[in-house]
C-alpha cells in the first residue's frame, strides 16, 4: 500500500481568467505547472472529450492532478523530456503562475513553442512587477519575501506588461493581448491619488499610471501565426428562461476565447467602431424590427459595414407582432441562425441563408442528486405552459398520493401548477434568474416536460431535455419535441397520455436505480453530442463564409428591400 499523500501547500482553486480563454473546442490541453490539476479539471467539465495533461514538479500536487487529468508528468518543467506526440499537437499551452518560478522562462517558452498547433494558443498568467503594492511597500520600508502572492519566496521573475509581450515576441510566438486581474482596485486607487502630485512631477499621467499599476498579474494570449481576424457583436433580450444565456451569452463567452475573434454583447446605441478591414457580424436577437422605424435600424448598422444575422428560435407564426406586414425581422438582414432544422425551413421562406445550431450545454456540472434514493424529486419550471399540462394533473396526484414523502414536487413560476398538485410535500418558486433556475433543477432527480402536440411547440427546441439531462436528471416528458431526442426507456422516459405518465412515474419512484441509468446515459448523450464546444468552430467557419459571401448577400438583400439599393456592400476591400 502506498503512502498516503501529504496535502499540496497552495489552494486548490484556478485561474478563472485562464479557464475563458481556453478555446472551448480545444482537443490537447497542456498545463506546465498544473498543480493540483484544479483548472484541467475545470475545463474537462466544459469539454468532456479534451485531452488535458499537466506538468507538475511537486509530487503531492502531481498526485492529486493524476486523479484529475488524463495524464500528469512529474518533474522539473525546464527539463523534463515530453513523449514525441505532444509536438505540433497541443491546442492550447498554459503557463499558469509558473514562468515567474523558473531559471530560464525565456528558453523554455522558445524550446516548446514547436508544442503548438497550427492554431494552437499559448496562455501566460505573469505577476505584475509595476503593481501599486511594490511601489507602496518600497516607500514604506515593508519590502519582504512571503510564502505566496505576489511576493512569494519561489519567485524568480518577474515582468511588467511590456515585458511580457516582448518576451512572448522573441520566443517566437505572435501576443495577441492581455488582460489584467485587478484585486484591492480601491485600495490601488487610493495609493495612486496619494502619490498624484509625485506623478504629476515626474510627467507620469495618472490613468496610464493606474492602468499599469492596478492589475495584480496580466494574463497572456499568443500563437505562432496571426490567426484570421472576426469582430462578432450580438445584442440580446433581458434574459428569460435561459434563452439568452444559452443563444447568447455563452456562445458570444465562448467566441471571445478563439484567437482572433472579438466577441461581446452591446446594444445599438453603443455599437463598437469597427476595424477596418476585419470581417465584422451583427447578431440580433430577437428583434422587432417593425415599419420604417426597423428599416432605419437596420440601414445605419449596414452602412455602417456590418452583415447583420437575425438570431430567432420559435416559429413566427404564431407570434402575434410579427405577423404585421412591415415586419423585417428575416427579409431585411442577410441571414438568420435559429435552433432546429424545421425551424430552419420555416425561417428559410422569409430568407434562404439560414444556420441551424442547436442549443447546447456550456458545460457539465458535477452531479447534486440521487443521494436518497428512496425521496425522489420532481422539478416542473416552465414559461407559458399553462395549456400543456392540465390533462396530466389528475395522474400526478395519483401517484404523488401513493407515493407520499418518497415524492417531492419543485415548482418553478407556474403558479396555478403549484396550487393544482393535491399533495403537501412540494415547494414554489416564482420567477427565477438563470443560475438559480438550474441549481433547483440540479438539486432533482426527475425534469417533466409535458408540451402539446401543436404546431407551435412541434417548433420548440429540446433545451429543457437538454438543462436536465447535462445535471443527471432524468427527463419524464411529452412525444412532442422530446421524442427526436430521446430513446425511450435508455435516455429517458417518453409518455403520450396520462395513463403512460402515471406508469412510468410509479415506476421512476419504485426503482431509482432505474431513473438514475436514464439520467446517467442522458448525460452522456449530451457530453457525446451536445456540447457547445462542438459548436464553435463551426459557428465561426459559417460567419467567415457569410463575409466571403457579402457581396451575393448584399444583392439578395436589395432584392428583397429595394429601399436598401442604395447602401454599399460591408467592406468591398476586404478579403
């Protein structure tokens, strides 16, 4: 039996700006100093099917990442020998805290630049030797080593910003930009007034000043080449059901980590200048583009050289508003990108240059349920819902009645559902943000999804399946939408009639052991085919082959609104 680890001396935590800038879709991940392998750990749950290795020379750390990644090397980082099939290989290389413990951080950063992909990122967290606190403590006589932080004993080296970037340049590989953590900002603010008439002697400008000296450590982004440039903004609905998080929000989080890609959500009155010569797409979500007062919307963002998308996922139809005739949610933009393929043909009547890319889960969260198979919980949150479960009260009672304390109702926003379950052992919650949504989905082990057999819902996507399944909770649902996603009795269980409802739930409570394989092979549907860092590289590719295509766009554009015929084409010169 082997000994038994001694704890690791530095927190078990990682660098959350580090995590960003992964790029999602990343397939070989290697850490140089990955420590306990905290942060590997963290983007395996983004992308379950990375490779993520780490290099660590503390052994007891090495012990615990070994649990953790898919395969951890032990020893000195300046001089240990990496197998062959890393070379050209690795998607992304991460110095996280490290080059500033090293003899040579300069060699290594040259020697394993032959590491790296094609477009393979390397990321650098670097103290930051010109923040507020080294000045502070200088002035005040408290310069002294310590056994972590900025001042660690361990520390070598240390870079300022510029530093960085040019020690990153001549090892060979293209900086492409940083970002500064900033911790204790009031505290540095104060220290930068106090000695403002100091800066003011030595001609220093206080708010150049301020922006080197606030951040605690600069996190580094580079490659070995310029990747391809794209500008992607997005506006974006207040968030409702997790809507705006899952077709904005992360996606646009998750564009942001591509080298090359600028990526943020803005609004149309501060819409950001775009550069010159960089393709450049607008995402609209959602919009009610309506009359001249949308046309006008949608002239100013062209002529200022944007390709406007149309991002929309529910059959228009049936939406009231956009039944007006002057409605250009679809005609007047160059393309649409919506959810489901039906959805993508209805839309295609409107516009024929339309993207389908199906919800997807940003990332799989450890499992919270199960822990008493005997009380189960049955989680019901849902947004205009009222004429979809009715029917299926009746068999809901039923079985919450047989079952009593062993079945637990959790409501989210549907009042009238709350107030039509004839049981005691149930608990509401009106309207929920996103992250408290999902953490009371989390915490059950059974989602229900009744949805009617309408033409509308048949246009609804399956994110609900999808939220629940990415937690471990197993889905009890409706034919309608669920049925195109789940395998009936594997990955879930599928009722057509309340009778159908009532077994299957009896049975879900009977034998847990039952429910909890539905949920686990679930989990595993989405971490084989729904994760969004499957969808990113595509979601670009497509956006860089619109611009390519601006021209033909723009044409078909003025087709459908000769009103436009007198706008140019986004950036004729750009190639």
């Amino acid at each position: 039996m082997s000994a038994p680890v001694a704890p690791y001396p530095y927190a078990d935590g990682y660098n959350a700006e580090l995590l960003e800038r992964i790029p999602l879709w990343a397939g070989l991940v290697l850490d140089i100093g990955c420590g306990t392998g905290a942060l590997g750990l963290a983007f395996k749950q983004r992308n379950p099917r990375a490779r993520v290795f780490g290099i660590e020379g503390d052994p007891r750390a090495a012990a615990v990442a070994a649990g953790r990644l898919d395969g951890v090397i032990t020893g000195d980082v300046e001089t240990v020998a990496l197998p062959d099939r890393f070379t050209g290989a690795v998607d992304c290389l991460i110095y996280g805290d490290v080059l500033e413990h090293l003899r040579d951080p300069w060699a290594l950063l040259r020697r394993n630049a032959s590491l790296l992909s094609p477009t393979g990122v390397l990321l650098a967290s670097l103290p930051n030797v010109e923040h507020w606190s080294f000045a502070a403590r200088l002035l005040q006589g408290g310069w002294r080593y310590e056994e972590s932080g900025l001042f660690d004993q361990t520390h070598l080296r240390w870079f300022s910003q510029e530093s960085g970037r040019q020690a990153l340049a001549e090892a060979g590989y293209v900086p492409l930009d940083s970002v500064g953590r900033v911790f204790e900002g009031e505290r540095g603010q104060r220290f930068i007034a106090a000695i403002a008439p100091a800066l003011d002697a030595l001609g220093v400008d206080r708010e150049a000043y301020a922006r080197r000296a606030l951040p605690l450590q600069h996190v580094w982004r580079a490659t070995r080449t310029p990747p391809a440039r794209l500008q992607i903004f997005a506006t974006m609905l207040a968030p409702v059901g997790g809507v705006s998080h899952v077709r904005v929000v992360e996606p646009m989080q998750a564009l942001a980590a591509a080298p090359g890609v600028q990526a943020r959500l803005t609004n149309l009155r501060d819409l950001p200048r775009p550069a010159p010569g960089v393709p450049r797409i607008l995402i609209l979500h959602r919009p009610a583009l309506l009359g001249e007062t949308g046309l006008a919307t949608l002239r100013a963002v062209i002529a200022a050289g944007f390709l406007v998308v149309c991002e929309f996922d529910d059959h228009p139809d049936f939406i009231p508003i956009l039944q007006h005739p002057e409605m250009h949610n679809f005609r007047a933009v160059h393309a649409v990108q919506t959810t489901t393929p039906r959805l993508a043909e209805v839309l295609g009547r409107a516009n024929p240059e339309v993207a389908a890319f199906p919800n997807a889960v940003s990332q799989l969260p450890p499992p919270r349920n199960f822990a008493d198979p005997t009380r189960l919980a049955l989680f019901f949150g849902g947004i205009n819902r009222e004429a979809d479960w009715p029917e299926f009260m009746p068999a809901l009672n039923a079985v919450a009645a047989a079952a009593g304390e062993r079945l637990r109702f959790v409501v989210v926003h549907d009042r009238g559902f709350f107030d039509a379950l004839a049981t005691p052992h149930k608990v509401f919650h009106p309207m929920l943000d996103y992250p408290d949504y999902l953490a009371r989905l989390a915490e059950a082990e059974i989602s229900f999804m009744p949805l009617g057999d309408t033409p509308f819902n048949r246009c609804k996507s399956d994110l609900k399946f999808i939220e629940a399944a990415a937690r471990r909770v197993a889905a009890l649902a409706s034919a309608t939408v669920y049925g195109e996603v789940i395998d009936a009795g594997r990955n879930g269980a599928i009722f057509r009639n309340p009778d159908e409802l009532r077994t299957l739930l009896s049975r879900m409570i009977e034998t847990p052991v039952w429910t909890r394989g539905l949920a686990e092979e679930a989990r595993a549907l989405i971490a084989a085919r729904r994760m969004l860092a499957d969808q990113i590289p595509p979601r670009i590719a497509w956006y860089h082959d619109l611009w390519a295509r601006r021209a033909a766009l723009h044409a078909a554009l003025i087709a459908r609104i000769p009103a436009f015929a007198d706008l140019p084409p986004p950036d004729p010169a750009t190639t």
